[in-house]
C-alpha cells in the first residue's frame, strides 16, 4: 500500500482524498503525505479548521467562519497565489469539491478529506454532491480510506491456530473478494492458493501464527498498547474512471477496484492480524461496514 501510495501522491497534478470518521487520523496522514512532498522547491498550501500540525515550509491559512473565511474563499485566494500543492482539510460543500477539481484539472495537486466509510463510496458521495462526472473523473488520483485498530502489547501471546479458524479466517477474509471473476470460477482453488501465500509471507515453519492479548503491567492489563492504521487504497485506473464516467453503483466500483489491487480495510486488517500488530476483534470492530 504504501509504494503504491507514494507513486500516486507524487504525480504533479490531480485529487487525492483520505476518508474516514472524526479521530481516525486523517489529518496526521495528509501532513505525512506532504512531509514527503516538501522540498524548498514546492510552494504548499493549507486550508485547515483548525491548524492542528505545523510544518516548516508549509504555508497554512487557519478557516474562521466568523469572519466569513471559508474553504471556498480560501481555495479563490490560493489560486492566486501559483502554489504547486493544495491541501484542504475537509471538502463540505459543493463549491469546495468543484474547486478542488478545477484546481487539480489546471495543474496543482490537490489534497482533501471526506467523512466516508470506504474509498468506493466517496465516489458516489462526490458524484451525490453534483459533481460532473467527466471532470471529476479526469481530476481523481485516488482515495485512501483510513481506521485506526489498537495495537498489541509486546506482552501477547503467539499461538497456532486450529485448521477451522483458518477456514473461518479465509472465509471472512474471501467476503470481500467473492465479487471478483477468479473467485466467482473457482473458490476453492482461490481459496487454497490464498492460504499458500499467507503460510509464505507470514508463516512460521510453513504454519501461520495469530496472536492472541495478554495484559501487563505496561498496558494495565489490557492487552493493547498504542494503534496501528488499517487502509484501504483506490487508486483510480482507466476502468475506474470509466465507471466514475458512468455514475456506477458502489458494488461495481468495488468490484473493479479489488480486482484492480485494491486491498479493503478488513483485508489489510486481517494481514496485519498474521503480522502481530493486533487482533480479530479490533478489526472487526473497526471496519463495520
């Protein structure tokens, strides 16, 4: 996800969004995109609400509704002022969306949030707001949807799972790829050849290890300690901007962004789940569709 995140963001120009709910780290991911952006040579500016990070070479407008400096007023100002990047902390409203497109369609590299639940459905969200579908279409570069799991304390415990778990483990896991034309063929053998390529990324001795918490003094007990990020990367092909084209339903966005790559929150949850990071319950609790 993260190669594939950085060879979309460093495009020269176009529409990235991160979607999540309030306090799922939107605004800590945006200001690590244009940490990685920022160079002396790169004019950057923000529209936030509030400024909630600083950076050093980062040119950043704090929103006052009082004073009737809005996104959109503030999107006008930047313009004209030839920045190379945009950063706008939240697209609410139409002429904000508009805005962020007709910027990206002129040359700049735009960067928003969306209070959506998952990369697919902001599409729809954008395209609901009345949205022209050939220009946004032509603006889009991707959308990064965004959770945040607790993380397991260093205190957990490594234990081999029953082959009904892995069953059940495949199966949740498989709930997100069953729309895709392989596992519509064959299930099974889809099935099969996932588990192959778990038990050699992940597996210990040609076994996978899932975790289970504990609780120490460190955690107080819980279990868990800090959080780690679950997302789930659209990135927006030829096909994808077809269907954006077409005003296609979610399911068939989907559809074509899973089997364009694209990895779900559940789906990079439950990788993170044979990597150690955290467990079932957390991802399930987090990514409720």
């Amino acid at each position: 996800n993260k190669a594939r995140l950085i060879k979309t963001i460093e495009k020269p120009y176009g529409l990235f969004y991160v979607c999540g709910p309030t306090g799922s780290g939107k605004t800590t991911t945006l200001h690590s995109v244009l940490k990685h952006l920022n160079t002396p040579e790169t004019k950057i500016w923000t529209a936030e609400d509030p400024v909630e990070i600083t950076q050093k070479g980062l040119r950043q407008v704090q929103i006052n509704k009082k004073a009737g400096i809005d996104f959109a007023l503030v999107m006008r100002a930047f313009l004209r002022a030839d920045p190379d990047i945009i950063m706008v902390g939240e697209s609410r409203d139409k002429e904000t969306v508009s805005m962020g497109v007709e910027a990206s369609l002129t040359g700049h590299l735009v960067f928003s949030t969306l209070h959506t639940n998952s990369a697919p459905e902001s599409i729809t969200r954008l395209l609901d707001m009345g949205m022209d579908p050939f220009n946004f279409a032509d603006a889009l570069l991707g959308i990064l949807a965004q959770r945040l799991a607790r993380k397991l304390c260093d205190c957990k415990q490594a234990y081999e799972p029953t082959s009904q778990e892995i069953r059940d483990f495949i199966k949740e896991y498989s709930d997100e790829l069953r729309h895709t034309a392989a596992w519509k063929l064959d299930p099974g053998g889809e099935a099969q050849k996932l588990l192959e390529t778990w038990t050699e990324e992940y597996g210990q001795g040609g076994k996978l290890t899932f975790y289970r918490a504990v609780g120490c003094d460190k955690c107080n007990k819980s279990g868990y300690k800090g959080r780690v990020g679950l997302h789930e990367l659209l990135v927006a092909d030829d096909t994808l901007k077809r269907l954006v084209q077409e005003r296609a339903r979610v399911a068939e966005i989907f559809a074509a962004a899973v089997e364009a790559g694209m990895r779900t929150l559940k789906m990079d949850g439950m990788e993170k789940i044979m990597l150690g990071l955290t467990d079932l319950k957390q991802v399930r609790s987090v990514c409720i569709k």
